[in-house]
C-alpha cells in the first residue's frame, strides 16, 4: 500500500485522490479509515476547503476540512478483497 507524505497536505494533493480510497490521516492523530474521495469544496463562510469523502460501502457522503488532513495513504482494495 502506498503513503504519501507531505508537510503540507494541500488542495493539489488533494485532487491527486479524488476518486481513490485512502485513509485520511488527520493533524490531530485520528484516522478516517477506508474512504474513497469524491469531490473539494469551498467553504460558504471565508476562505478554506473542505474534503468530501464517502465511506466503503456507504453512499453518504461526510466532509472534513482541508487543513485537519496531515496526509493520506492510498489503499489498494484488491489487496483488502482478497485479504477477507
């Protein structure tokens, strides 16, 4: 499985998975685990970004914003299929 670490997780990194599964891996140390990226949004109130993500095997859709995800680890769900 492949990791992608940059000090700044950014709006760039964050097109670069949209459509992907990964686990989020947020600055305060928690994990969003198994989500696939579906969009960016903009927030209504000022400045910033919000992440958009559904969880595997659900259809609805959670958003955390831009500046709490330290950085993402792309999964492979072949391995994960296989796996159970």
């Amino acid at each position: 499985m492949g990791r992608l670490t940059v000090e700044h997780f950014s709006l760039n990194t964050a097109k670069s998975f949209l459509g992907k599964n990964v686990n989020l891996h947020l600055k305060d140390g928690s994990v969003i685990v198994n989500v696939q990226l579906t969009g960016i949004r903009k927030s209504d109130f000022g400045k910033g970004s919000f992440v958009e993500y559904v969880p595997y095997g659900n259809c609805d859709v959670s958003k955390v914003p831009l500046r709490s995800i330290a950085w993402a680890e792309l999964l492979n769900l072949l391995l994960l299929q296989t796996a159970g």
